[in-house]
C-alpha cells in the first residue's frame, strides 16, 4: 500500500492516524510518510522513495539507524529471553554505564518513557521535600503527565492553568510556570513561594520548542535559589543527556542539579527512560521509602543491551567529531535566505529569525516560512521534523555523502525561499 493508501487507513484506527500527535503533518500540512525501513541516516518510505532523515526519531538514535552493533546486543539479548519482571545484569551494566558518564548520578531507576521518568522524579522530590507546588518554565517540555501539562495562569497568579483538556484545574494550580531568560521573575518567585516549592524542573538546553539556548547565569542562578530554598532541581535532560556530551548539559555547563531524568538515547532505540541522581533523594523511592513507583517492563532486559550498546560507543572523541560536523550542517542550513541556525552538540534549529531565547519571541511568519521550507526540502529527498517547533537531529551517520546530499538539496530550494 502506499502513503496515502496508508494514512487513509491509519484514520479510522487512531486520532489523526498517528500514535503521537506531531507525527500526523498537521502543521507542514501533506500526508505523513509511512517509513519502511531505515538504515543510517536514510530511509524508505511506502511509496520507495529514499529521504535523508534530519529527525532520527526525535534524538534517541545518535548513532543512527540499524546501526550493526545495536542490532547485535539486541538479537543477543532476545536470545536469553525478552521481559523477565525481575533483576537482571544487564540493568547493572547500563546502570554501571551511565554512572561512569554522569559522576552526580548515584543512584537511579529505570522506567519506560521520559513522560514516566519526568513523572516520577517529581514524585520523588515532592515526597523528599513534603511540598507540593512544582515550577517549571514556558518552553520547556517534560512529557505529558498532568502536572507538567500547565501554562502560566493569566496576569500576575503564580498558579498555573491546564494546557490540555482532561487535567484538572485543581492539578493546574500546583504547577508554577515562568519565562525562559527572565531573572526578575525567577527571584521574585522563590521569594514568595520558593519554602513551598518541592523542586524547579527545566530542560537546561530547551529543545522542544525549538532550541532556546539559556544564558548560563540564568540557569546558575536557579542553582543557587534552589539550594537556598531547599527546593530541589531537576534536571530534564531527556533530548540533551548524552547527546550534547558524555555528562549531558549538566557537564557542559557544570551545574549539578540534584536530580536528572534521561530517556531517548539511553533506550538506543528501545522505550527506556530513568531517573536519579542524590542517594538521599533517590532514598524515598519504594521499597526503600514511601515513594511508590513502579513497572511491569523497568529494565526490560533487551532495551538496557541496546542502551548499553549505545552508551558504550560514545566516546569523547564520537562527541567531539559529530559535534564539530553539526557546526558544519548548521553553516549549509544558513545558506537557506532568511535562515539561522543555532545549535548546541547536534542539535540544530532551523528559523527564519535570529537570537531567540524565549518561546513567546517566535514569530508566526517564521514558522509559516518553515512549513515551506519543509515541503520544498521534502520534494528534494530531506526529511525535517515536522515542525517549525521541533529541532533537527545529526548523528554519527551523518557522513560526507549525506552532507552532500543535503548541500544539493539546499542549492535546489534556497531560490524558492528567496524574497519569501
Ligand atoms: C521527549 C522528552 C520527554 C518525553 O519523553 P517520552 O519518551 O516521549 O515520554 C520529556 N522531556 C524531554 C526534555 C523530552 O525531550
């Protein structure tokens, strides 16, 4: 069958035909592609044509796809069983892995979403610290349980309102949200309510509603407010954790905070997420503490062998040649008219704008030229995220050939763009 044929399908099975929303091409508009296989940093769709993938899965392939080794660890491991429901080395192994990459990392959990790693780590910080309210910041994303589903409330409250139909107001309210990059509402928030707050959460490289990089006194600041109040800091380092370095941003930016959620290139392709970090922290989790949490699939024996097999090739040196290659890509990217990139490890982010650091400072005009550029780079065999919101992806797969690809593909649109 083919995309269409597919899609038509797809409809009267799911919402919007799509197992997640972003996936459906509501906002770029056309029929999403039904990938087929994918190899690389390449893929086939249903209809036989080959793209050049700049989404990767939404991170967790940084290696790329089907890469020989992965696959190795993953048929190894199916040998010995597929889901056990107890202990087994393996979680040991990664465990061991991720440990020797993030030294503040002392202890962890291993569940099976970055949704459900969010989810518990403010859990845990909530039962550590006997607070309820929690503070996270406009432009972040940290999965979609209830609490983190929340806006900021209109005017001057402090409590934040549902983003979502389906969570209650009353949830809403125990969420706090601030502006990225604004240090006067940040002080003025711990002020009055940082004795009552359980724990801040923020993606230290924002990467979900494009990349918003942080002013590094931005994100010491909150270090520091936070230990002052005995609020915890969390961490969400789902995309950037192991992907911007081998210690994530909190290496990159040396600020520890007390707790960390991971997910995407932990799982190296495989639902895998964790979170951990203070042993003390981590001590109210069940059975040690009162903090409930558990899975039926935590630490499935063959997502932590390709976790594992994933983490083991990412050496220094991996780092600093794909990142070195994503300064490239991102120059080959600015030769679209009207285009910056910025970019931090291998994340990229295409815009028609320049010096964005808030999510409220996108322009609609730019998001509208991306969705053209979308469809035109699309035409020419070059498969972006489907969203002007979303950032693009490198990997170690991303070779010479591809570059060369997409130099040629970008040569082919950028008069298109041209005066758009
Ligand atoms: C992807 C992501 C999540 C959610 O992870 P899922 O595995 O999609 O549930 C949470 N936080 C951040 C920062 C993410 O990028």
């Amino acid at each position: 069958m083919s995309n269409e044929e597919l899609f038509k399908e797809a409809l009267t099975h799911f919402p919007g035909g799509v197992s997640s929303p972003v996936r459906a091409f509501r906002a770029v508009g056309g029929t999403p592609k039904f990938f087929k296989r994918a190899w690389d940093c390449w893929f086939e769709d249903e209809d036989g044509h080959t793209f050049l993938d700049l989404c990767m899965s939404w991170g967790p392939l940084i290696l790329g796809h089907s890469q020989p080794a992965i696959l190795k660890a993953v048929a190894e491991s199916m040998q010995e069983g597929l889901t056990f429901g107890a202990p087994s080395r393996r979680e040991l192994a990664l465990a061991r892995r991720i440990k020797e990459m993030v030294p503040f990392v002392e202890k962890l959990r291993f569940v099976s979403s970055g949704t459900e790693a969010v989810m518990s780590a403010l859990r845990a910080a909530r039962g550590f610290t006997k607070r309820d309210r929690i503070l996270k910041f406009d432009g972040c994303y940290h999965g979609h349980s209830d609490g983190m589903l929340v806006k900021a409330g209109s005017g001057l409250v402090t409590f934040g309102e549902p983003s979502s139909a389906g969570v209650p107001a009353a949830i809403g309210e125990l969420t706090s949200v601030l502006p990225l990059d604004d240090f006067g509402a940040l002080s003025r928030y711990f002020d009055e309510h940082g004795m009552q707050t359980a724990c801040a959460i923020i993606e230290p490289v924002p990467a979900n509603n494009g990349l918003l990089p942080q002013q590094l006194d931005f994100l010491k600041t909150l270090r520091e407010l936070c230990t002052r109040h005995g609020t915890i800091l969390i961490f969400d380092e789902v995309i950037s954790g192991f992907r911007v370095g081998p210690g994530g941003a909190a290496e990159m930016y040396k600020i520890t905070p007390d707790l960390v959620t991971y997910g995407k290139i932990i799982g190296g392709g495989m639902p895998v997420g964790c979170y951990g970090g203070r042993k003390d922290i981590m001590g109210v989790v069940a059975p040690d503490g009162p903090v409930y949490q558990a899975g039926t699939l935590s630490g499935n024996p063959v997502a932590m062998a390709a976790g594992l097999a994933t983490l083991e090739r990412l050496t220094p040196d991996f780092y600093a040649s794909l990142n070195h290659r994503a300064v490239i890509w991102a120059k080959v990217f600015e030769r679209i008219p009207g285009v910056h990139a910025p970019h931090i490890g291998s994340l990229i982010w295409p815009l028609f704008q320049e010096g964005v650091r808030r999510s409220d400072a996108v322009k609609t005009g730019s998001i509208t030229q991306f969705n053209k550029l979308h469809r035109l780079l699309l035409d020419q065999g070059v498969y972006l995220p489907p969203s002007g919101y979303e950032v693009a992806f490198l990997s170690g797969a991303h070779d010479e050939k591809a570059l060369q690809h997409f130099e040629r593909a970008v040569a082919a649109v950028a008069p298109m763009m041209a005066g758009s």
